[in-house]
C-alpha cells in the first residue's frame, strides 16, 4: 500500500518534486509512522476485546447448550416413563371394565377418552389447583403443630411427620414467617414422597434437573477450570456426577465438566478434633475417623463436597503440631489405656481390614523426621495449584492464575518473587510445574492445552518452546530421570509423551475413561503410574509403550506418588483414604487421617517416609510403607499442593489462602 503520496527517501540531488507534491522529512514520515502504528495497535487491542468477548459467548452457549440438552434427555425420559404408566393403566382398565356395571362401563369409557384428549392448558390448571392444594394441606399440618400442650420444636404426630418425610418424632423445623418458606417444605415434602416410589421411577426423575448456573468452581477439576471444556453426550452424565463432586467455591466462574476441581474452600465447623472408635456394624466395620465410613471394596464412599474441617489453629504455633501424639507411640491405639482409635490398617486378599501393629522401630532411626516447623511464607497472591523446590535447595516456584513466582529460601525473611513467569492465559490456573534435574529449564502445565517450557539460564527466564495438544487441560506432569522426556496427564485421560529435545509428542497412552489427575514415575525410568477420575490407576512399560496393570478403586484418584527406593505406591483419594499398595504382591495398607479428599502427596528421596495434603488443611507425614502417623500440621485453608526438598530438609505447600506455606524437617 503506497501510504503517502510522495517517496520516502527522495535522493539528494534527484529532481524536485512536481508542483503541488508534499515532501517530507525523515522525522515526519517516523512521526506518520508511529501513527500509523498506533491506529493499528489500537485496532488489534480492540479486535482482542471483541474476540475474547465472542469467545466468553461461545463459552456460555456451551454451557448453556448442555444444560439444556441434559434437561430435555431428562425429560425425554421422564416423557417414556409417563407413557409406559399411561400404557398399563390403559391395560388395567381394559381387564376391569368387563366386570362393570353397563351404565359404568359407559362412564369409564367416556372418561377415558375425555383423558386422551386434555390439552396443554387444562393439564397445566390441574397441576396448579393440585399445588396449591397440597400447599394448603402443609400449612394445616404445620399450624396443627403449634397446639399448647405441644412442646416447642416437639415431634409432628405420624402423619405430619410422614407428609414432610420426617421419621416419627423427628423435631419440626421453626412456623414459617412467610410462604416461600412453607413452598420450600413443600418442595422437600415432594421430593421425600418421591424417593418412596420404585427405584426405577425414581431413578427417571432423578434426571429431571432444573437449570443451574451456580456450579461455582476453580477456573480450571474438574475444575476443572474448564470445565470449559468438550459437551458431553448421555453417556458422559457419569462423569459430570463425579465431576460436580470437585466444586471449588473460590472461583472466577463455571467450567465445564471435565475438569478436575480442586475446592479452596475453608469448611470450619465446631467438631473437635478426634478419630473416634472402632466397632463392627453388621457386615460393614464403621471407623469413627472424621466420619468416614469404610464399606467392602466395590461401594463408594462420601463425596468430599460435604466434609467437614476441624477448628484452625494459628499456623505460627503449628511447627511441631501433633494432633495424635500416641501415633509416635508406635501402637497404632492397639492395646493402649484409653482405647485409643487405630487409623492404619491392612487389608488382605479377601478385602478384610486389620489394624496395623506398628514395629518398635516405626518413628525412630536415621531418616524419620520428629518434626516440622513453619520458616516462612511466601504470599504468591492466588490460590497455589502447583509447587515445587529447586535442588540444590534455594528457590521455590509456586504456581497460580496465570503465572509462576519464584522465591529465593535461601534469604531468611524474604517476603516477596525474585521473579515472575507469565503462563498460559491470565485467568487459567496453573496445575503442575516441574524442574529438570540440572534446574535450568522449568515445565508448567494447566488450564491450556500448551504446557510452556523456561530457560532459567538466562539472567531474565524466557519461553524457550510450546508444546501444544488435542486436550484442553493438563492436570499433572513428570519428567523421566535423563530429562529427555515429560509425561503430561490430559484431561481427556489420555497420557501424552513429549520428546523435550524435539519438542514433539510422540506418542499417547490411551485407557483412563476420564481425566487422568496424578502421575509418577519410577526412579529407574521404565515404569510409569497414573491415576484418572475413572477411579483406576494404571501402570506403563515405558519401555514397550503398554499397559501393564489397572487397579480398581472404590473412589476418584487424586494424587499418588511411586516409593523412589521401594515397589509401594501410595494413592490419595477423593473419600480422604490414603491407600499404600504393592507393585506386585496383594499386600495393601488404608490410612484414615484426613478428614476430606486427599489433594496431593509426595514421598521422600530417601523413600521411608512421605507426606500428603488435603481440604480438611492437614499436612500429615507417613511411615512407609504401615503409615504411621510421623507429624501432622494444620494450615488455615486446602492443601491443595506440596513438595520435597531432594535432601528431605524441607516441604513445601500450596494452599486456598492464596500462599505457599515452608516447612524445615527437623530431625
């Protein structure tokens, strides 16, 4: 495009220009460039805004596009089980009427056809006269409750407390101040008398869900930020049940269904502190740890959507925090005075639990730690998905929305990032960051489907490649021992296999139903395992790229790490269980300290002992491979994160509050 009207750099002894032509000087034409350049930024910056707006439409169309077509499947549904009952009835009718009276069967036969032919608006009066009807019935019920020689909150007779699904006696709530209230037990009435019904009725309605956009999760499982992600036909409404358990209700906004959600936040209620007893309970043993009951293999267990979280305690004063002080007993609550509860059990080929009794060696020897106490905290200022310590010991990288910080530990007192890596996108969370051995290239992965690899060696760290994949979000990432390859879990629950030298993916491990979450490999580089939201994990011969083993779970894996020095693996769950298996052998030992779903965990280099993480804000150590309890530490929020120091002086966590907590192991 000519853009002015005269050459740019006429020569110096060219002829003058013709009359009536501008000529310009050099520093004009800079000038007319720079406003050139200027109207064209100002037109990109706001072909960008336009563009992420259709985007975030887009996105919400989706969203919306799969709500309503669960809702209309629902009702599809709902319709084929209207028309069976209608079929049967007919059929019903049809063997009783020869047994009528003549003048009735004309009546019953008028009346059915008078039924096959109400319209849209009569069906509706009829179903709003019924409401209200039934809301009038409620209100007398609630109103015969306040009689004078009923206490106050006392029990509804039978057939109130059957009306409102209450068992007898249960207590009433407070007289409704208004009618919303009473429509709201209402509601509660109908759903009670609707679960009394056949399982199979009942099961159609359950797929009847009204619209709702209050799915408030980490802008992603499961999150699964994303769950920003892919639709999903019937046969994924599975999945999203699973999904919808992983809510995070510090947010940016709803996500897809795909993603892994990590809740950040902090459910405090006024339960002390305990783990309770142990006593058989029909075919099922009930451990009273937190709640959690432990059923046969193959049930699921609580969802960590409703878990409850013990009292904070001022993190300052939590470096040598134990809240079981007779795990360091070494008896496991077997055969001690008081009867105290036992929280490690082995488990046998038959699925059958017996409480661990610990060796007299279980806390005590070279390389079992005391202790931790809390040396700083590094205030990253977003919610800390990912974490991970530099070896030699010197710097942290904590991982958010959007970029990583790195602190230098070495500086007692440092309270603000040597530096910042801007990743991914600004609102997509960051899930995994990973250090090459040499500590000189840096991996992130999240929210995106490109995983961003850094030179640290640089004097300022730069992106020194990309590499991008079919999934929309990785959630976890591992680097063989030579650093020539990295594993990234996708939320596809495919395994993706990057060649860092060639920055290229050269293959997939195929076989997670649904997002693959956590992943570890073994110090010797030829096996890797991998846990999925499909409840399995999963071994891989790297050397022959397949399958080698899938263990069932009875819940959604989130985090596991391989034994550097042994054959244990160790796998925290979704129903707060840790369970450490064996590589080969049906040896299996269960864990039962969390209180709520198992975020993170990490073993130590010298393998005899490793930590995990949870939303009930524990830090908890283990022996291995028995799982005594070695210490315990309480944060003020999730623990949605947390690593090892490679000379196992030092853990770090990544929490909901928006920081990363440094722990020194004291020894």
């Amino acid at each position: 495009m000519n853009m002015y009207s005269a050459p740019r750099h006429p020569s110096a002894g060219g002829a003058p220009p013709p009359g009536g032509q501008l000529k310009f000087t050099i520093a004009e034409t800079c000038e007319r460039i720079k406003e050139e350049f200027n109207f064209l930024q100002a037109q990109y910056h706001t072909l960008k805004v336009e563009c992420e707006k259709l985007a975030g439409e887009k996105t919400e169309m989706q969203r919306h596009y799969v709500m309503y077509y669960e809702m209309s499947y629902g009702l599809n549904v709902e319709m084929h089980k209207q028309t069976e009952i209608a079929k049967r009835l007919n059929a019903i009718i049809a063997q009783v009427l020869p047994f009528l009276a003549q003048e009735h069967q004309q009546q019953v036969a008028t009346a059915v056809d008078r039924a096959k032919q109400v319209t849209m608006s009569e069906l509706n009066a009829i179903i709003g006269q019924q409401q209200q009807q039934g809301l009038q019935q409620l209100l007398q019920q609630m109103h015969a409750q306040q009689l004078p020689h009923c206490p106050p909150g006392g029990g509804p007779p039978g057939a109130a407390a059957g009306l409102l699904g209450f068992p007898p006696g249960a207590a009433l709530p407070p007289h409704p101040a208004s009618l919303v209230k009473a429509a709201e037990m209402h509601a509660a009435a109908a759903a009670a008398h609707a679960a009394s019904r056949g399982a199979a009725s009942a099961a159609a309605e359950a797929d009847v869900k009204p619209p709702t956009m209050a799915d408030d999760r980490l802008r992603s499982p499961a999150a699964s930020p994303s769950e920003k992600y892919r639709t999903r036909s019937p046969d994924h409404d599975s999945k999203r049940r699973k999904h919808d358990k992983l809510q995070s209700h510090d947010s940016d906004g709803e996500k897809s269904d795909t993603e892994l959600v990590v809740d950040v936040a902090n459910e405090e209620t006024d339960s002390p502190h305990h783990n309770g007893d142990i006593r058989e309970n029909g075919s099922e043993k009930v451990i009273g740890v937190a709640g959690i009951k432990m059923e046969r293999p193959g049930s699921r267990s609580g969802s960590c959507s409703s878990n409850r979280s013990t009292p904070s305690l001022k993190s300052k004063d939590m470096g040598g925090y134990d809240a079981h002080p007779h795990a360091r007993s070494g008896t496991n609550g077997i055969g001690t005075p008081g009867g105290k509860p036992a929280y490690s059990f082995h488990m046998n080929g038959e699925g059958q639990l017996q409480p661990v009794p610990f060796p007299p060696d279980a806390l005590i020897g070279p390389g079992i730690p005391r202790h931790a106490r809390q040396i700083n905290t590094l205030s990253h200022g977003e919610v800390v998905c990912a974490v991970t310590i530099s070896n030699p010991t010197k710097y942290v990288y904590t991982g958010g929305k959007g970029c990583v910080k790195v602190w230098d530990i070495s500086q007692p007192g440092s309270k603000s990032p040597v530096s910042q890596l801007d990743c991914l996108q600004r609102d997509n969370y960051i899930r995994s960051v990973k250090l090459l051995p040499d500590a000189r290239t840096l991996i992130v992965g999240g929210e995106a489907s490109n995983l961003s690899i850094w030179d640290l060696a640089t004097p300022t760290p730069r992106i020194k490649a990309e590499l991008t994949s079919s999934a929309p979000a990785c959630y976890a990432l591992a680097i063989s021992p030579d650093s020539k390859v990295c594993f990234s879990c996708c939320s596809d629950g495919n395994i993706a296999v990057w060649d860092l030298q060639n920055q290229t993916l050269v293959r997939q491990f195929q076989g997670h139903t649904d997002g693959a979450s956590c992943i570890d490999i073994s110090a010797d580089g030829t096996k890797l395992w991998t846990g999925g939201l499909d409840n399995t994990v999963r071994s891989w011969d790297l050397r022959e790229g397949r399958q080698l083993h899938q263990h069932d779970f009875a819940s959604q894996i989130f985090s596991l790490g391989y034994c550097p020095t042994g054959e244990w693996l160790a796998v925290g769950m979704e129903n707060s269980n840790v369970e450490v298996l064996h590589a080969h052998k049906p040896d299996k030992y269960q864990l039962h300290l969390h209180e709520s779903c198992v975020l993170s965990l990490r073993f130590a280099a010298c393998g005899k002992w490793f930590v995990s993480t949870g939303k009930d804000n524990l830090l908890n150590a283990w022996r291995t491979p028995y799982g005594a309890s070695i210490f315990q530490s309480k944060e003020s929020s999730s623990v949605l994160s947390c690593d090892i120091s490679a000379d196992d002086k030092y853990i770090v966590t990544g929490s909901g509050d928006k920081k990363a907590t440094v722990y020194e192991v004291m020894y």
